[in-house]
C-alpha cells in the first residue's frame, strides 16, 4: 500500500480483512478500540514505514475513510 492511498489502508484497520479461504491470512478489525486520531497516526506511519516518505493523514480524513468503507444502506 502506498501514499495514494491511506483511505483504503483506514479501512482494513478499521475493519479488518477476512478472506475465509484456509491458510490466508487475516487482520482484525480495530473500530471498535481506536478512534479517529490515533487511527491517522497509525496510518502515516505504516505508510512512511512501506514508503519511506512521510504522509500526513488527518483525523478527519480517517473519519471519512471510516464513513466511505460502511456501505450507504448501513448509514441510513
């Protein structure tokens, strides 16, 4: 995962990645333990760690990201 895209790096913190197929990995979801802040602090730092260049992510951009991932129809 690169710079261009800590949305979707958000989104597997927030809610984790479950393949179900025997043998593949899995992430679990931390939504529920991490709020916005430390969520983009998590972010530029796996980011810049894959990288080597630094990204600021924002609070609020994780709050969107996190949005962006619930399907429409769940918000409602």
């Amino acid at each position: 995962m690169g710079n261009a895209e800590p949305a979707r790096l958000t989104q597997v913190i927030l809610h984790g990645v479950h393949r179900g197929e025997p043998g593949s990995a899995s992430i679990p979801r931390f939504a529920h333990a991490m709020t916005d802040e430390p969520v983009a602090d998590l972010v530029g730092y796996l980011s810049e760690g894959t990288t080597g260049t630094a990204v600021e992510v924002s609070a609020g951009t994780a709050a969107r990201a996190a949005q962006e991932a619930i399907p429409k129809a769940a918000r409602e």
